[in-house]
C-alpha cells in the first residue's frame, strides 16, 4: 500500500532550485520593464522567462499537482507578457467590442490556467486522496 499523499515527500534537485530562482530573477525583470515603460528589457526578459516556466514544467511532469500548477504559471507569463505588450504597442485601449479591449485578449491564457487549477482541484485532487481500495477474502 503507497503512503497518503500528504505524507508524500517532494524534494528537488539543487541544479533545478538554481533554476528556479533564475525564473524569478528574469519574471521580476520583465514586470520592472512593464511598470517602468522600459520596453526593451520588458520585452527580453519574456523569452528567458517563458523558456525556463516551460523546463520547470516539462520536468515536473510526473507529479499531477506540479504539472498543473506550472501550466498555470505557464499560462499566467504568457497573459502578462501579452498585456505588457498590447501596452507597450497602444494595443491595450482598442475597442474590440462588447466592451473588450486589446488588453482583455490576455483573459484567454489567465482564464487557461485557471481552468487547469479547476481540474486539478476538483477532478485530479479528489483522486489522489482517496484510500486506496484493497481487496480482502
């Protein structure tokens, strides 16, 4: 019998920690770029900064929670990247109707990465924390 989840030990290697905290370093470069209107920083840091939330998420695959989660974080640096750009080209205030502009065309990936945490915590959770059935004679 596997041990419940929530004594489930989750330990990561040095290396991807270091990665991680790289992650953070270029996020908040990009989010500086944005509020500070410094477009050509804003806008380099979103390649690193994807690139590396895509690694951590392809490396934690295996684990249903990490996966979903890093989708989300996925999804969220991918809206924010958008909207730092519809900002950055004057495409945030266009009308597109219905009372949309530019910049709620970034409501498609953060509403993504909602409905995958949805998923997960609804449907995938749930099922993780079920006791296992055993067969008895």
């Amino acid at each position: 019998m596997s041990p419940p989840s929530e004594h489930f030990v989750y330990t990561i290697p040095a290396s991807y920690r270091r990665m991680e905290n790289l992650h953070i370093l270029f996020w908040l470069l990009k989010d500086i770029g944005w509020c500070m209107i410094w477009k050509p920083l804003g806008i380099s840091m979103i390649f690193p900064t994807l690139s590396i939330a895509l690694l951590i998420t392809w490396r934690t695959r295996g684990i249903k929670a990490e996966l979903a989660h890093n989708l989300a974080i996925v999804f969220w640096i991918t809206a924010n990247s958008y909207w730092m750009i519809s900002e950055f080209v004057g495409f945030d205030a266009v009308q597109l109707g219905y009372g949309f502009t530019g910049k709620h065309l970034a409501l498609v990936p953060f509403l993504l990465g909602l409905g995958i945490l949805a998923y997960y915590y609804v449907i995938e959770k749930p099922r993780e924390t079920q006791p296992e059935q055993v067969a008895t004679l």
